[in-house]
C-alpha cells in the first residue's frame, strides 16, 4: 500500500527518491483483483466497454462510472500502481504564495491544486499525474518545469477552494475604521475590486462544492467568521478581519441588487449562479448587528434537493403507502416537522410524482424555493395582502386539478385548504407539529369542523432529518445507559457511528436521511376524529392501522448503520407510546433540566 504524504516535508522527502512513474490498464486491473477490490468479470466487462466506447477515457473512470469502484478506492490504488504516495489535502498545509504561480481558472478547469514552489519546479497534486499532455501544458502556462503526485478528485476540488479563498484574503481592501462611513463610490470600488470578485466567487464555490446549504458571515469586535451549515450542522471554515467586511458586504449587495448605500436596515436579494452546467438558487440575507452587517447566504441546489421519492429515505412499503396517498383526486395531505426538517424537499418529491400523469399543479409558496418545470408557481406578498389564503381563491379559478400550499399557518388559510380538498382537489400542504398525531388534533383546535377534516384528510407524514454516518470512517458507537433504557434497548446490541476522516472532513456524517410516520386515514381512524378525542388515542389507532412511529423508523436506520443511535435519540418525539422516558439516578435531589434529559452527551 502506498504511503501518504501529509505535510511538505515528506513532500520534499518523496521528491528527493521517487522511482520514474508506470502506467498501464493491465497493471491497473490486476493490482484491483489481487486486493479484491474487482473482480474478473468486472474487469472484463469494463475492458470491453473501453474498447467498445475509446471516448470514455481511462479504465478507472469507466469503472466508476460503472459503478465497480469508488473515488476514493481509485485514487490509493492509482497511487499504489504508480509507486507514488497519496497526498493527504486535508492535513497539508499549503502556502498560500505558491497558489500565485497558477490562475485560479487554470487550477479549476484542469482540477490541480499547487502544492510546493521551488526556484523553477511547481509540484502540483491531481487525480491523474501520469497525465503527460496536462502536465506539459501547465509548464506552457506557469513557466515552470511541473511535476504531479496523485490525490483523490474531491479533495483536489475542495482543496482548490480553499487555497485559492485564502491566497485572496490577504489581497482583500481593508477599511480600517467605522468611524467614517464609506461614500456610495468608495463601496462600489471596494465591491468591484478583484480580490473582493476572487474571494466571494470562490466562497460560493467552496460551498456548493461541500453541499453546503447556507453560508454565514458573523461579525465579531475584531474578526468575522466565516461558517458553512453542512448537512445541518455548522462548522467554522476560516476567520478573516473586521476591516475586511465592508469590502464582501458590499459585494454581495450588488450580486444580490440590494441597496448598497443602506446600513441600518435588512435587505434580502436573490442572486443566480452556474455551476457544474446546473443553475443554483441563492438567496441572501443581510442584517445589521452592533460589529457590522452579517450575512446569510441559503443555498438552492436543485439536483441535491429535487429528489425522487425514491430517494428521501422510504421504505419499499412506505413509498407503495405514499404513492398511494397522492394518486388520489381530492384530498389534503399534510407533510409535518420542525424547520429544516425535509417538508419541502418530500413535497417536491411528490410533485415530480404527480406531474407525470398530465395533471394541472399550481403551488402557492413563500418563498418558491425550486423552479418546476411544467408546474406553475405562486410567491405570495404578505405586505401588499397577497396571503396563502387571497391566493387559493383565485387559484380555485384556474381549473387546477393538485394545488400545493407552501404552508397552513392560520385558520383561514387551513379552512380554504380543507374546501379546496372537499370540491375535487388534492391539496397538499406542510404544518408544524411533533408529530402525525398530534397534527390532527392541532387542525381541530385552530378550528375546522371535526366533520370537514373527516372527510378531507387523506394521511399526515411527520418527518426529520437525522446524519448519516460517514461510510468510510464507522466505529462502535459508546452509548450512555439512560439512552438504552429510555428506547428499551438490550444491553449487548451495538450501534456505530462516523469516527471523521477526510471524506467527510473529520465530522463522521456524510448527507442526511429522513425519519418518518405515516399516518392514513382509514375508516376507524375517521370514527375517531372529534373534539374530545385525544393525540395519544390517535396514535394507538394509527400503530394498529399500520404506522411505524417515527422513533422506529430512526432506531431502523440505528440498527442497519446508517445513522448513529445518538441521531435516533435527538429526533425522537417528547412524548411517544413506544417510548419510556429515562428515570433520573436516585442520589440526585433536584429533576435534571430538560436539556439534559433530551441530549445526550453522546450528541
């Protein structure tokens, strides 16, 4: 196995006794089969494709692109047949000096990343260093004699963005007091000023390539930091100065066509990026605090978000169950959770569903998050009176068959919901509630008639979205007693959780996966459905009809690996039938506070 290069010293080591590079398909496949990481046919059949398709490029990215081999495994057997170390990109620490000796559109579009400059020799670390053509014309184009050593395509990328963003902090303006504010003018230079252009494009890229879903500026006395909110957790990524700020701010400003000259007011704006050959949604929030203004950029990635139900994180009898629900023609379905919790992401996800059989869908949101083809979409104007409620009056004149409404949050809005469901619509829509049961009560106290919601509600979806363990990085997972004893878990059954590495940049999670219930209707729980009635007995009757409380489904994705027991436990409800609360230890004198009680150190 090929050794890994993780600082410039073993760089400079390894360049000192490298041996001359080897290359070749054969040696390439036999080195897969004797570490049993393919298998003959598998090999056979990708050779064939090779031959058959000479454009597809080398036999490793066929056999990714296949599906035989992974990123990562391709990248230390590459190496290990070349006889050449893996660079760890994570933990090498490059000089940001050295990024000058190569544009950023270069290291971009040919996926290299700078590592050691020495006199007339640029070290340079990419997915394929026995790329002779490449390498010639990096020298062409540096004017340095450039040699390569292998790292996995990912990290090259990641790696691209953060070097490239820490090589411009340091050629950022800097306004160095507050004092004095800056004139319309000085703003717009600030904001049109290349290194200002270079750090905020390659934020954005850093982001969108990390899966980010929001980027924050956080303006402290002295610094501001930079975080990413990555598969909803937020990590601090770099910390630049103060006197940096009014440069970005500015700059973001314009992108977003808010009003650069305003400072004591919040501003939103949109903005619309490329990349990959897919358009990303940006939406951009700027707010004064008493340090400067901060920022928060949320991130739209349609092909990461847009998904098939399929892929939310059903079961093959959930999905059957779900489909089932919006093949209907008239009806409300209700998508419940807390924010963040994948309501939209699964409302789409029907949609798409719905969309194929040539039916009329009108959505009614705020905001419109992702643009549908074949699906006309409202945004909604609660300063100018144009609310949920004036919208779905005039949409019942539009002759829709599926009407989607971003959100119920008043009764109004719910009793317009309920009728267009009763007059031959299928009418979906999300609310905020724990869980399927108590959504039901919640639509009975904000005052529709127990008669109009028995004979309009089709099912509810409660749902969370709980991390997904790194696949690359899974340990046995130490779980506290109160835990096992609070989801009656036997004492010897084991659970495992990501440990970090450098696929998922030392956190242990990689993406996010839904937890969910699925209550239907059915005509018992219908008999059911009354004033007096309570959450609990609605539950009960929903477990017998079928549903798998949403805690199950978490500890399900606990016991199969996919997530850590610590994630089941956070998203479970507060007050469940499958549940037995934990008993506080007897020598404690005081209740232990309810944040104690819901998170565990393990967490």
């Amino acid at each position: 196995m090929a050794s890994v290069i993780k600082n410039r010293c073993e760089l400079l080591d390894y360049l000192k006794h490298r041996r001359p590079l080897t290359d070749g398909n054969h040696s390439l496949g036999m080195l897969l089969l004797e570490n049993g990481q393919l298998k003959m046919e598998q090999l056979q059949q990708a050779l064939t494709y090779q031959h058959q398709h000479p454009d597809k490029g080398r036999l490793g990215q066929i056999l990714i692109d296949l599906g035989m081999l992974s990123q990562e495994r391709l990248s230390q057997t590459l190496a290990e047949q070349l006889g050449i170390p893996h660079v760890n990109l994570e933990q090498f620490e490059i000089d940001p000096d050295c990024s000058r000796s190569m544009p950023e559109s270069l290291a971009r579009h040919y996926q290299v990343v700078p590592l050691l400059l020495e006199s007339e020799r640029l070290i340079v670390a990419t997915p394929d260093p026995t790329n002779q053509d490449l390498l010639h014309l990096l020298g062409f184009a540096t004017g340095k004699a450039v040699e390569a050593v292998q790292a996995g395509k990912d990290d090259v990328e990641q790696a691209i963005n953060r070097t490239f963003a820490s090589a411009t902090v340091a050629d950022l303006p800097e306004n160095e007091t507050d004092e004095v504010p800056l004139s319309v003018q000085q703003m717009k230079l600030l904001a049109e000023d290349k290194p200002t252009v270079r750090f905020v494009d390659s934020l954005l890229d850093e982001a969108i390539s990390r899966r980010a879903s929001d980027i924050h500026l956080r303006p402290g006395e002295h610094e501001v930091g930079v975080l990413l909110r990555v598969d909803g957790r937020l990590q601090e990524i770099r910390r630049i100065k103060r006197s940096h700020l009014a440069a970005i701010v500015s700059r973001i400003k314009i992108i977003g066509g808010m009003n650069i000259a305003e400072h004591r007011l919040p501003q939103d704006g949109r903005h619309m990026v490329r990349s990959a050959e897919r358009n990303i949604d940006l939406r951009l929030s700027i707010m004064p605090t008493v340090h400067g203004e901060s920022v928060v950029i949320r991130i739209l990635d349609t092909r990461q978000s847009l998904k098939g139900l399929d892929q939310i994180g059903f079961n093959e009898e959930d999905v059957a169950r779900f489909r089932n629900l919006i093949s209907h023609n008239q009806g409300i379905i209700l998508v419940t959770g807390p924010t963040g919790s994948g309501k939209s992401t699964t409302l789409y996800a029907a949609l798409n569903t719905i969309k194929a059989s040539g039916v009329n869908i009108i959505t009614v949101e705020d905001p419109v998050e992702y643009q549908i083809d074949g699906i006309r979409q409202i945004q909604v104007k609660p300063q100018i009176g144009y609310t949920f409620a004036r919208a779905l009056r005039h949409i019942l004149r539009h002759d829709p068959d599926v009407i989607m409404v971003g959100e119920v949050r008043d009764q109004e809005t719910a009793m317009m919901a309920t009728e267009s469901a009763l007059t031959g619509h299928l009418v979906l829509s999300t609310l905020h509630t724990n869980s399927a049961a108590t959504t039901v009560t919640r639509l009975l106290e904000i005052g529709i008639a127990p008669y109009l919601l028995n004979a309009s509600l089709l099912g509810v979806l409660a749902q969370r979205l709980v991390r997904r363990n790194c696949p690359h990085c899974l340990k046995e997972e130490q779980v506290p007693h109160y835990v096992r004893e609070a989801l009656n878990l036997a004492a010897d059954e084991r659970f495992y959780v990501g440990g970090g590495c450098s696929q998922c940049h030392g956190s242990g999670v990689s993406g996010r996966v839904a937890a969910y219930e699925l209550l239907e209707v059915t005509p018992q729980m219908r008999a059911l459905i009354e004033p007096s009635v309570s959450s609990q007995r609605i539950e009960t009757q929903a477990i017998a009809d079928g549903m798998r409380p949403l805690t199950q489904s978490a500890l399900q994705l606990a016991r199969e690996k996919t997530v850590s027991l610590a994630e089941a436990y956070r998203v479970r409800p507060e007050q469940s039938l499958t549940l037995k609360q934990p008993t506080p230890p007897r020598r404690r004198t005081r209740p232990e506070p309810p944040s104690a009680r819901l998170i565990p150190p393990c967490c």
